[in-house]
C-alpha cells in the first residue's frame, strides 16, 4: 500500500498528522501534508484507510496495490460530480480557510 497526498488540496488541518505521525508530517514553511514514508507496512493499512476517510478536503489517496509494473494500482472510488459540488459549497461558506496558497 502507498499513500498520496494532493497537497494543492491539503486544509492544513492537521488531522492527518494527529492521527498518523509515524506516516504523515508536515512541511514547517506552510503547514501542507506530506507522507513520510515510501509504503505502508501491512500492520498500519487499516489506519492509513482511516486517516485518509477522515480528511476533511478528501487531499489522501490510499493505493492499494503496490504494484510497480506500470499499471495503475486500485485508487478506490472517484467522487461523484454531486459530492464535488457539496464540498465545493460547504467550502465557500467557510470565510478565513486556507485556499492553499503561499
């Protein structure tokens, strides 16, 4: 399992961090997510899963396969144009959020 960080979407919230830290930290300058390891180890997967469930912008990716021939790994569902207009409503009621630039 990898785990990918949209970090032009990162909240800069934390949650992640708090939640995973052996996993996940974050860049001093601008508070932006990083992952801190190459892949996840078998034991931390169910974790990861819901450290990426609670991102409240949905910036964590998990890929589950760690396949490395080339093909595209199991990304898991897309959001639905739907769900994309809910987060971008429920965004632009938030005056003061970090919009991500530096």
């Amino acid at each position: 399992m990898r785990v990918v960080i949209d970090q032009e979407l990162c909240g800069t919230t934390w949650q992640c961090v708090l939640t995973l830290p052996g996993i996940f930290r974050q860049r001093e300058p601008d508070g932006v997510a990083e992952v801190h390891v190459a892949t996840v180890a078998e034991a931390q997967h169910a974790a990861v899963r819901l450290a990426a469930s609670q991102c409240p912008v949905g910036a964590i990716r998990v890929i589950e396969s760690d396949n490395c021939g080339g093909e595209p790994g199991n990304v898991g569902p897309l959001p639905s144009p739907a769900e994309l207009g809910r987060h971008a409503t429920r965004d632009e009621h938030k005056p003061g959020r970090h919009d991500g630039t530096v």
